[in-house]
C-alpha cells in the first residue's frame, strides 16, 4: 500500500517570462507533487492520465522512485504559461491539448493507499462522483482546488477563474486541501492566510495549506503555521504549490504539520532556483533549512 498516492495529468508545460524567452518542461501538478513527496516518503505512488506513446516521458519520476501506474488517454495534456507583469503569481495559462477528465469508473482503477491526493489542472479533471469514489475506498483525501476554480475557454482554452458554487461540498468531503493565495481570495474573498483558512476550515477541512509569493502557511486543526521561501533566484516558478503541498504530505507521514511545512519551503525553495520537478536530494533540503534557520 502506499503512503501517498497522486492522481492527475502528464503536462507538457511552455513557460512564457516576461522577457519574451521561452522555456519548456515536463511537469503536471502530479509530476511535481510525487516528486517532492518521494524525497521523505519512500512508499509514494502516481496514477498519471496521457497518451501511451508518450509514458516513456514518466521515466525521470520512475527514476526518482515513484511507483507508477497509468491510464490511457487519446492526447497528452499541454499548457501554455505566460507572465506578461512580471508578477509571479500572475499568470496566463493556455490549454493547448488536454488528456481529458477522470471518469468515476477509474476510480475503481486507483491503487490502495494511506491517503491520495487529486491533483489536477483545471475544472476537467475531477468529477465529484469521482471523488466520492475515491474516499469511499478507504482513503484519506486531498485536492488542489486549482481543480475547480481553473475554468477552460472551450473556444480559445484561455484558463479564466471562477468561484465555485460547490466549494464548501468538495472541501467538506476532504482531509487537507491546497491552494494559492489568489485561488484563496476568490473561494473566501480575503487574502489574508489566517482569515481564508480559518472560513476553508469552517466548510469542514481540519487542514488547509495556501502558497503566496513569499511562503507557506498552514491551519491544522486551529493552529496556524507559516514559513517564508528561502530561493535565491526564480527560475522555476510553474509547480511551485504542487511541489511544495507534495513535499509537505511526504513528510506529514512521520512529523508533524511544523516540521512539515519547514520541509516543505525550504524544498521548494531549491526546485523555485531551477526549471521543472525537484532534482535534489534529502540532505539538499536539510541543509537548505539548517542555513535557512
């Protein structure tokens, strides 16, 4: 059985910087998150939606010790990722193929595991069928809930947000849940973490986890956590929540939620100073938070 188990896409992603350059990498929120969660949890899995001809681009998350399982889709998901501001956290996100959403009978297809997390890109992904058939299998749950506030233009795939008229029915459902602080203010309309945390965790989730540019903060049963991001350069914005709640549920199997978080910045922090996955090392990380700390 797994620790950790991630359901979501293959993405090939194209990030646009501000400067104009053009940068490509193979990520998707599963990718990112399994990767940073392998580094504390040894037992930690990925069910990955894409193309056949394209499964041998999930050997670099077979290499880094992720169990792998897949299903099978007519296209692999693309995206497209632009800051035209500069602003990290402001983002235009083109959907230029996509694999396609989760069915409720694929569920039956998820391997048994101590908790999975539903990481997905957009509003596609996830049915709540679907995720009810999850958590009937025993699971702990988690989601990202880019899910559902990620809209795609059917016309031109233009991802455009939108509040969710079943936030409170999805979160209530889950153990933990993620987001980014704009995700935050457009489901609770506030960006202060305390207070969008405190109104998640009112809708029936002890444990909520919200990125911002700066860091990460935590409510877990009522207490509140934040760590500040250490990275020295910004080269790798895309998979910077995906990689940072992955680590975090990696090492939330053996510590606790402060440790966790401490973990879980300062490896973001070192993939935030590279392009795509986390390619570091357990002893990277600690020393990132002995010099952080």
């Amino acid at each position: 059985m797994m620790d950790v188990l991630f359901v979501g896409q293959l993405c090939y992603d194209e990030d646009i910087r501000a400067d104009g350059t053009r940068h490509e990498s193979i990520g998707g929120a599963a990718g990112y998150g399994a990767i940073a969660s392998v580094v504390s949890a040894e037992k930690t899995g990925a069910v990955i939606k894409l193309a056949p001809e394209d499964e041998k681009d999930l050997d670099y998350m077979r290499e880094s010790g992720v169990a792998m399982y897949t299903l099978p889709a007519p296209v692999t998901t693309r995206v497209e990722v632009s800051h035209p501001t500069g602003k990290v956290d402001e983002r235009k996100i083109v959907t230029l193929a996509f694999a396609g959403k989760f069915t409720e009978e694929e569920a039956a297809e998820i391997p048994a595991a101590k908790h999975v997390h539903l990481a997905g890109c957009n509003d596609h992904d996830f049915t709540m069928e679907f995720m009810e058939a999850v958590k009937g299998q025993g699971s702990t749950l988690s989601v990202d809930m880019q899910c559902f506030v990620r809209c795609n233009d059917p016309e031109l795939g233009e991802m455009v947000f939108k509040d969710d008229p079943n936030k409170e029915k999805v979160i209530a459902l889950m153990d933990k849940v993620k987001l980014d602080v704009l995700e935050a203010r457009l489901l609770t309309g506030t960006d202060d973490l305390e207070e969008a945390s405190a109104i998640i965790a009112s809708w029936g989730c002890p444990e909520v986890v919200i990125t911002r540019e700066d860091g990460v903060h935590a409510r877990v049963n009522g207490e509140c956590y934040f760590e500040k991001f250490s990275n020295k350069r910004l080269t790798g914005r895309t998979g910077r929540g995906d990689t940072t709640f992955g680590a975090y549920l990696g090492r939330r199997v053996n510590h606790g939620p402060a440790e966790s978080l401490k973990f879980a910045a300062a490896l973001v922090s070192l993939k935030m100073e590279g392009t795509g996955p986390f390619s570091g090392t357990l002893d990277d990380v600690l020393a990132r938070i002995a010099e952080s700390h």
